[in-house]
C-alpha cells in the first residue's frame, strides 16, 4: 500500500475541507464526488496531472507553463464572476444624473447570494458572444434550473442592486410579442405609452406584482447613484435575459 507524508495529507485536508464547505453552500450532493478527483491530485496521483512539467524540451515546458497558467486563470475567474463579484461598464443612458455611459461597476455576488449558472458550461470574460465567431458562448447543454444559494444579507430599501428583467412581467395588450422589453428598447417607452392606438395599454401580469427580482449590490462605482432607474447590462450566468441596475427605494 503507498504511504503518504504528512505534508500530503495536510494539503488534503485543507483542500478536502474547504470543498465540503463550498458544497453544503451550493446544496448539491453530486459535487462530493469531486473529493475522488482532490484524492488523486493530493494523494494517489493514478493520473499524472503534472507530467507535461518533467519534459526535457525547455520550449515545450515554457509553452506548457503559459497554457496551465492561462487555464487557471480563465477557471479562476469564471468562479470569482459568478460566485463572489463581477465588473460591468454602463453602456447607455438610463441611468444619467446618477451613472453615466462608460462608468464602470462592481456588483458584489455575495450580498443576496450568487446565482448558479443556468448553462454552466461556457467560455469567461466574453459575456453572452465570442468575439470575431459572433456565436454564443455557452453551451445550451447541460441546461439547470433557477436556483440562488444564500449570501450575506437581503435587499433592503436604498440598496443599490443590479437585477435582472423579468421577462413577461409587462405587456403592451395590442403588441405581445415580441415582449415589452423590446419593444421599449425599439420604440422608447413614451413613444409607446403616447401610442395607445398601435401599443394598447400597459399591463403588469399579476403573478409578477409581489416577485421583485433584486439580485445584487452594487458594491463600487466611480459615481454614486442617487436616482432609480434601470440600465440594459449583459448577463453571463443566465443567457437571453438582460440585467438591470436601480436603487430600491421608494419613488419621491
């Protein structure tokens, strides 16, 4: 039978522990059987991990060094974006007077808790498109359900959050499709409040009047936000749908 030293079995350890804890955060059995792949990596080495770093070819080995570093920093971030903070740029104006177009912000993940990836399988730093290919980024399989693990608190009035649109929340009753959303983004929201002839009324569905959908806070930004309002944003963790930034507070 292989002994293990004693510097083994504390790098274990530590790693075995904080993967528990990661998992009775993220309520899924399935991710224990990642403890048989931190057994190997620790511990038993049936698989050799790091067999590319023996070669004798000092520029495949420098070649390789920048392929293992590029991939861990690509994994790294992807699990820091979706898990802890992400930074977005404002694209338009909605937000004028309080955020202005190229501000950039970073939304704390941790403040009502993460959402786990509808489609976890994609490509980080490029949002929902590859750059140049104009092709999704992510993988349509596997594809999960909705679901948000705990964070450090809950939405409170004059919290500033980013959240996403809730899609099919509002109608306008003569033009359902496509959605309000774009048709506000097409059109402008007065032009279609002003045109009832063509639009109809406003309609808010009411499965939606007690479900606000705040996700997270805003934790930095070059200006401060004083006013609500809301700002088209691109989402990596739940593909097709659109984010939106505002202050929950009361309007005055």
């Amino acid at each position: 039978m292989k002994k293990f030293s004693k510097k083994q079995w504390i790098k274990f350890s530590i790693a075995a522990v904080l993967y528990l804890l990661f998992t009775l955060w993220m309520q899924n059995a399935w991710l224990l059987l990642g403890l048989i792949v931190l057994v190997d990596i620790f511990l038993t080495g049936y698989i050799p991990w790091g067999a590319w770093k023996r070669t004798k070819n000092p520029q495949v080995r420098n070649v390789l060094e920048w392929v293992d570093d590029i991939l861990f920093a690509l994994v790294a971030v992807y699990f820091i974006n979706i898990f802890i903070f992400q930074n977005y740029q404002i694209p338009s104006s909605s937000l004028e007077k309080s955020l202005l177009v190229g501000d950039y912000l970073f939304v704390s993940k941790l403040s009502y808790g993460p959402r786990v990836p509808n489609t976890p399988v994609a490509f980080p730093l490029v949002q929902n498109t590859l750059p140049f290919f104009n092709c999704k980024s992510y993988l349509d399989w596997p594809e999960w359900d909705y679901k948000r693990v705990k964070g450090l608190g809950h939405v409170k009035r004059n919290d500033i959050v980013v959240f996403n649109f809730p899609a099919g929340d509002t109608v306008a009753l003569k033009v359902q499709n496509p959605d309000y959303y774009h048709l506000v983004e097409q059109y402008g929201r007065e032009a279609i409040l002003l045109n009832k002839a063509d639009f109809g009324d406003r309609r808010l569905l009411q499965k939606w009047r007690k479900q606000p959908s705040a996700a997270s806070t805003i934790t930095r930004s070059m200006r401060r936000v004083s006013c609500s309002s809301s700002l088209h944003l691109p989402s990596t963790s739940a593909p097709g749908m659109r984010l939106a930034a505002s202050d929950w507070r009361r309007n005055k």
